[in-house]
C-alpha cells in the first residue's frame, strides 16, 4: 500500500497535477486515494528523502520547490559517481548488454510512446549501463538522486517534445554515449557520459528558469 501512495504522489508531482510549492493535507491525499493517513504518511517520507515534497509538523506537506542550487546540487553529485562508475562498467559490460541497452534505444526514439514509458526507459538504460560495476549503496544513492532530477528534467525537456526531431536527437545522444562505452576504453566513457550529464543538466536549469526566475 505504501509503495502504491508512494507511486501515486509522485507521478502527480511529475505530471504537474501538484505544482511546486504547493501545500496539501495528508488527509486530503488519503480521501482521493482511498486508504488511511498512515500510508501517506510513509509515503511523503519516501518522497522527502527523495527531494520531491517538503513536510511540515501535524497534518500538511507541500512539494518541494524548484531550484537552480538544488539542480546544481544534484548534478554535482551525479558527476562524482557516474563517471567512475560507467568506466569500469564498460569493461565489464556483455554482448547481452549491450543489446539490452540498444533495445532501450529505440524506444527513445518511438513517437507513439508517452512520457512514462519513455523516462521508465531512460532509467533502466542508465541502470543497465551502470550495474555491472555498481555496489547497491552506489545504487541507492543513484536511485535518490535521479529521482530527485526526474523533476526537472521532465520539466525541461517536455517543453522540447513539440519539436519533431526531439525523438531522434534524445536516440542520438544515447546513442552517442553507447558508442563510447562499446569502445572499452574507460577514460573515453567516463568522458561521454560527464558531456552527457553537462548537456542534460544545462538544458534543465533553461528549463526552469521560467518557473523559478
């Protein structure tokens, strides 16, 4: 039940149905999702830890607001970790990975699909491309904080998908970071994906600049 509230706060939170800033009571949450406060409760722990609501004492919380330090924050720490990680990764990495990874590829670039579908796969190609040489704390700490970045990043980028060549440019960056790592040259992924993460984290903080300047 905890992980469905969970599920549920967050995907309101991403789709914009519950703006940043914004305040809300537990009890309201529990009435439009059918289950108790204690659930709730749980749950906004889960997504406070996660950077996505603020909560308060007694009975309210209110999503997190934007913000250009926080994005920073978050990009700061993504570079101390991915870089290192995908260059071992990268030797480690088998043919059936490397499919794996090809197979998330298209789905980048496949205009039928929605928003969700296509950021579920922007995650497992991340994870797959790290896993091989990825603890479980080192996964953890991923898993908070590109949550904490998904925010942003769907904020940003979802102004773009107007663009019909959107798909095929989100196909090729991919695609371009899939290359270096098909090399097995540690230093040259570990270089394409610290550019894949610039590029990423300049775009989001154009993105927000609307909203939060």
């Amino acid at each position: 039940m905890v992980e469905q509230v969970t599920k549920e706060i967050r995907r309101s939170i991403l789709a914009g149905d519950l703006r940043p800033g914004q305040e809300f009571s537990l009890r309201e949450i529990a009435g439009r999702l059918g289950v108790s406060i204690i659930p709730v409760r749980e749950a906004l722990r889960h997504l406070e830890g996660q950077g996505l609501v603020v909560t308060a004492r007694g009975k309210s919380a209110a999503v997190a607001p934007l913000s250009h330090d926080d994005l920073r924050a978050i990009y700061r720490l993504r570079r101390q970790i991915e870089p290192e990680l995908v260059g071992r990764a990268c030797l480690l990495l088998t043919d059936r990975d490397h499919d794996r990874l090809a197979g998330h590829l298209a789905v980048f670039g496949d205009v039928s699909l929605g928003l969700d579908e296509i950021y579920e796969a922007h995650h497992e190609f991340h994870l797959d491309l790290l896993r091989p040489a990825a603890t479980d704390w080192d996964l953890r700490t991923l898993g908070m904080l590109w949550h904490a970045a998904e925010r942003y990043v769907r904020l940003a980028f979802g102004g773009r998908d107007s663009d019909p060549d959107e798909p095929r440019r989100r196909e090729a960056a991919h695609a371009d970071l899939l290359a270096a790592v098909a090399q097995r040259d540690a230093g040259r992924a570990a270089h394409a994906l610290l550019v894949h993460l610039d590029t990423n984290e300049r775009i989001a903080q154009q993105g927000i600049a609307a909203v939060v300047d």
